[in-house]
C-alpha cells in the first residue's frame, strides 16, 4: 500500500521556484484502480513520477509497503522499481532496437532470472501480442506498443502498476483496448493500478477518482466503473489456467488483498 | 545478467549501430597501427644501429674524409676532399706508438642503394657491398678466410681481379659447390650503365652471423686498387682512394694520443694551413658507439612522439563518438534505470561495450599496422633514411622490428580512452534520477 504525507515539488525554473507539487496527503489501498486527472500543469504527472520513484520529492514522506522511500539509496530504488512497481509511460519508452520479446524481458535481466524469455512470452499473450513477439517497435502500432510496454510493467509481477496518461499517444478505440487491459488486470489479477489522464472517459474505467489543481487535490470520490467488452483476446487468455506470470517466475507470491 | 549475456547485450548494441561502432573503430585502427608502424620502424633503426656497432669489432678507430659520409670512390672525388692509400700507408709508416695495425679499405655502396654492387655467376645475380682493402683488413677486422687464401701484397701491386667471398654471397651463387677458381663478374651502378670486371674466386670468408644489418657476410673482398684503377668514373689522378682507414690499436687508454699523431701525420699530406679545419674525421668505437646512441634517441624520441600524436588523434575520434553515442542514449539509461537497473547495471553495459569496440578496432589496428610493415619491408631503408636524413646518418639492410610491448601500450591506451569517454559519460547520465534521463531527447 502507498502513503504519501505533505509531498512536495518545487522546480526552479530560471530564479523562480515553480511549485509542481504543494503537500500531496494520499492513500491507496492494495487492488485500488484508481484514476488521477487534472488539467495540463496540475502536477499530475509529477506526484506519478513520484509514485512510481523515477522522482525525489522536495519535501514529504512517501511510504510503500511500510517503507520509507525517502530514506533509501539509489540501489535500493532501482530494485523497489524493478520488483515493486511497474511503470507504464505515455510515450511507451520502448528500446527502438528490441523486439517485444527482448523488452519484455528486460527488468528481470536485473533481478538474474535465468527463463525470462519464457517469462516474457507470458506477459505478451497477456496483452494479446502473441502474434507480435519478434517485431521492434518500429513495425508495431502505437496500440501495440503500449501493449508491449503494459507488459513490461507486468512481467515482474508487481503489486502496484503506475501509468502516466497510458492513451495520451493512443486513438479512442485503441485507449479502450488498453483500459480495458488495466481494468482486468485489476479485477481478475488483483494489480493496484493508478495512472493519470485528462480524460474523463478514460477515468471512468476507475473506482476511485483524485482531481488535481495547482499541485492540490481538490477531490478524491469513488466511481462507479464503466464496463466494456470488445477485447475478446484478453478475456480468452486471462482465463487460461497456468498461464500466470508469477508461476512462471517461481518467485514467492506478492501480498495481495482486494 | 552473466557475462556471457552482458557481451552478448553488447553486441547486439554494437550491431544495431553498425556506422557509429565503425567510425569508432576507424580512430582505433588508425591510431593503433600508426603505433605499430612507426614504433616497428623505430626499433628497426635502432637495432640496425646496434647491430652495426655490435659488428665494428673492439679497439678500433676509423679515419674517413671529412665529409662523413660512407662513400665510394665516386662520391669522394665528386665532392674534394679525399683521402688516399698513401695516406694509410704513411700513417702505418709512422709506427705511431699503440697502433696494432691498419687497413684501408673502400666501400662501395651496398644493397638497396642505386649505385650498388652486384655480383653475377652464370647468370645469377645477387645484391651485394664490394669492400676494396688490404690483406692486414683480417687481423685489423678480426675477420678471417675460411676457405681458399686472402688478398696478397702482390695482389695489390698487380691490381689483381682475384676476390674473396662473403659466406652469404658464397652461398647465393654457389650453394655447396666449391667456388674457388670460378669467375664472377662484380659491377656497380644501375642496369646498362652499371661498370663491371670479371674477378677470380681465391677464397670464402668465415661466417660471421647474421645478427649484423650491415651484413658482413653480403661482401666481396677484393684488392684495393684492382677495380678503381680500371672503372673509369673512379679513377682519381693523386692516386687510389680509400673511403675509411681502419686502424686497430693496443690499448683504447692510447686513442687521445693516436689521434693527434694521426691528426698531425695527415695535416702535414694534405698541405692544410693554420687554421684550415680538417679534411678528414678520426673516430673511436666509443664516438661511434655515443654518436650512435645519441641518434637512436633521437630516432626513438620522434617515433614515439608521433605514434602518440597519432594515437591521441585516434583517442580524439573514439572520445568524440563515445561521447556522442552517450548522450544519444541518456534516454535508454533512463528507460533502463526506469524498470530496475542499477547504477552498476548500466555501468557494466556501457563499460563492456567500450571495451569491445576498442578491443576488437585495436586488434584490427594490430594486423592493419602488422600489415602495413609487411608491405613497407622492402623499402625499410629508404623511409627510414628519409625520416632520419636531418640526423646526418643512415641505416642500411634494417627491418621493421614489431614489439610486443608497443602492441599492448596502443591497446592499452585504446581500451582506456574507451573507457574514460565511454563510460564517464554513462556514468554521469546513470547517476541522474531516471525522469531526469528519460526528459533528454
């Protein structure tokens, strides 16, 4: 679970501080899908960032699992994002010259996982790229990109999944496909999943909504989530038995609830 | 990730930016092989060098024209001053206290030089040095026959065509039959206006090894006079020439005072007034051995100068790609820190990576500058003459001399200027929050 405690961000542009964050008090539960939106400039992507330690805040505690993120080193960072969390990017931050496979099984070359391939042909069927595992992301749509970044974030089985606008770079019907991803993960794996979007529509996927403004939240209400069922491959696949990541790993199972 | 993974990492990314691990390479390669070419040449000339001295034999002295140029009798009158038989012959006249006896001798040019010697049997030819001398030359020399007699006193007087053989052109023309008695026709000069005479084998010298450059063994030994007399070009009206006297001495303690009585013996014969400086120049086997060393430095100096010339030029090449390359891949250090790597993680890829290129470019310099020596051999002395003509010296009969430790100084110093500016840069951009790095574009 996340606890976040009076962060703050303050940038200095030029002989200016520009204050992105100004002492952010969040709670997520474990299995939460929450969504955070706001306008352009609101700090959303920062308190992400944030979340998801590609970021230091200025001031504030962050606290995941119990643990006080602040106090730890850069190594130790390295591997709270590696095993804890997963990080889905609006630009998908893909290798160019990886194929899916290869990207996929990139962060457990960090933790010395000897079958990742195998494991990374997992998490791809779990996106439905069965079909695309040796294509670079050059031959890929972003759809599928996204799709092949979604499961990199996946393949190390992390509790919490993070995304910063995850459809910013997508069109309307692909942006579904992919919330469609998140929600199931959510629902049928169990994932905490938060992630940003200026959207509405996108954070209606959600059961909990957090709106920003100026670096504030000025709202945190739960929602009702909207459901929709036009990915037939992912509901084909997730309802496979053995077909799970973490069996695959052979690590020691996350500490989940609902 | 394993070793073997962490190359392979490597390569993958290696190959995925072929040009840029190319052009890479190129300043590797050149700066290597420049190394190794001109470091070659360098200890060529040097060991061309020591081999000459190693091969001048102990308690010895030279007088030669001032000029101080190894010549022929050619080059002698073309350029004035001389010095003559007779002038050997008054010196030995003098019985100068501690000279143990004298010989003169003149040196036509050797192998490898335009106006050089060759020696011909039945249409075999072979590259030669003709040595006109005296029969004291094998006991000043301490250089003896082996087989068959030495040049005479009555070969002198006659201007005899008998010659002596060096082992090795024994051996060219010869191979194992016995040569005495045969005839070989021994000219100099270049093709249809070389000057030749037929001269008749008395003897084979004994074998001195090959560890000389000037080989000692690549000789004919004929009478002094006998060829100058009768080539036309030679002919000097004051008498026969000499390009060196050879003068070996008792006792080294007694050189200073030779040298004055020399220096007196030979003013006197040449009518040089007060003040004239000398037309002539006596040498020790110490001057030569300090004149010598003094050159080698110099040589060394200048090669090594420019091979690190060409190998910082080179480091300059592979800084500015690596450098390049690195901020081009800020962002793949970010996404990488972004799913888990570490510091060291990164570090260890861009380390391997450098080490790789510049590994593989060095050993490619190494066979391209290996290459290079091979295909330069044949001209060894003419580039290192022209390299080394402002010194006022020359080396003959050199090879390129490849050494080792040159190999791996110029990997070494590739390895290291891949790793300073392939992985400080990496290094910098891994220290860097991983939003940091993903922002650079």
């Amino acid at each position: 679970m996340i606890r976040l405690k009076g962060i703050s961000k303050v940038y200095k542009v030029g002989s200016e501080n520009v204050h992105a964050l100004r002492g952010i008090d969040l709670e997520l539960q474990d299995g939460e899908f929450m969504a955070i939106i706001g306008p352009s400039g609101s700090g959303k992507s920062t308190l992400m960032n944030i979340i998801g330690c590609l970021d230091r805040p200025t001031d504030g505690t962050y606290e995941l699992d119990g643990v006080n993120i602040g106090k730890l080193n850069d190594s130790q960072l390295a591997t709270v994002r590696n095993r804890r969390l997963g990080f889905v990017f609006q630009s998908f931050n893909l290798l160019p010259r990886l194929n899916a496979v290869d990207q996929v099984a990139m962060p457990l070359s960090y933790r010395g996982v000897t079958n990742r391939k195998q494991v990374a042909r997992v998490a791809l069927k779990l996106v439905g790229l069965e079909n695309r595992m040796h294509h670079r992301p050059t031959q890929l749509s972003g759809g599928q990109q996204q799709r092949v970044a979604i499961a990199r974030a996946l393949v190390g089985n992390p509790a919490i999944i993070l995304a910063d606008e995850p459809t910013g770079a997508l069109d309307t019907k692909t942006s579904h496909d992919v919330m469609e991803i998140f929600r199931r993960l959510n629902e049928e794996r169990g994932v905490t999943i938060a992630f940003v979007t200026h959207e509405r529509d996108i954070a209606a996927y959600t059961r909990r909504i957090v709106s920003l403004l100026d670096g504030e939240i000025v709202s945190d209400e739960p929602n009702a989530p909207v459901y929709r069922q036009n990915v037939e491959t992912m509901s084909h696949v997730l309802s496979q038995p053995g077909q799970n990541v973490r069996d695959s790993v052979g690590g020691p199972p996350a500490p989940r609830s609902e | 990730m394993n070793p073997s993974e962490v190359v392979m990492t490597a390569l993958i990314a290696l190959r995925s930016n072929i040009l840029r691990t190319l052009l890479t390479m190129l300043g590797i390669i050149i700066g290597i092989s420049a190394v190794i070419v001109l470091t070659a040449a360098g200890q060529g000339a040097q060991k061309g060098v020591a081999d000459r001295i190693k091969g001048l034999g102990s308690n010895l002295m030279f007088v030669q024209p001032a000029s101080g140029k190894t010549t022929t009798g050619v080059e002698v009158i073309a350029q004035g001053p001389a010095l003559f038989l007779d002038d050997s012959r008054a010196i030995d006249a003098a019985q100068i206290e501690g000279i143990d006896g004298v010989a003169a001798q003149g040196t036509a040019p050797g192998p490898g030089v335009p106006w050089g010697t060759t020696a011909i049997y039945r249409g075999q030819n072979t590259s030669t040095t003709m040595i006109g001398t005296e029969p004291t030359y094998q006991y000043v020399r301490d250089f003896y026959v082996a087989e068959g007699r030495f040049i005479t006193e009555d070969d002198i007087n006659r201007e005899a065509l008998v010659t002596v053989l060096g082992a090795k052109v024994k051996e060219e023309l010869f191979g194992d039959k016995n040569p005495i008695g045969e005839s070989v026709r021994i000219a100099i000069g270049p093709g249809n206006y070389a000057i030749g005479f037929t001269f008749t084998v008395v003897g084979v010298m004994e074998e001195k090894g090959a560890t000389s450059s000037v080989d000692q063994d690549n000789v004919v030994i004929t009478p002094l006079p006998s060829f100058q007399r009768r080539a036309p070009m030679a002919r000097n009206p004051h008498g026969t020439t000499v390009s060196q006297v050879n003068i070996k001495v008792t006792d080294g303690s007694k050189i200073p005072q030779i040298k004055l009585a020399i220096t007196d013996i030979l003013r006197k014969r040449h009518d040089l007034r007060e003040g004239d400086e000398d037309d002539f120049v006596i040498q020790s086997q110490s001057d030569v051995l300090s004149t010598a060393t003094e050159v080698d430095r110099t040589l060394s100096v200048l090669l090594v100068s420019i091979a690190l010339i060409s190998l910082i030029v080179g480091g300059i090449g592979i800084m500015n790609i690596m450098l390049v390359s690195v901020s081009e891949r800020t962002r793949e250090i970010g996404i990488r820190k972004a799913v888990g790597a570490k510091r060291r993680d990164i570090l260890l890829q861009f380390m391997v990576e450098a080490l790789v290129v510049t590994l593989f470019g060095g050993l490619l310099g190494v066979a391209v500058g290996t290459g290079l020596t091979q295909i330069l051999q044949h001209d060894f002395d003419y580039h290192v003459n022209l390299l080394i003509r402002t010194l006022d010296v020359s080396v003959s009969g050199g090879d390129y001399v490849i050494t080792p430790k040159w190999v791996l100084a110029g990997l070494a110093m590739s390895a290291a200027t891949g790793l300073v500016f392939g992985v400080y840069p990496a290094w910098r951009a891994a220290r860097l929050d991983p939003i940091e790095a993903l922002r650079r574009e």
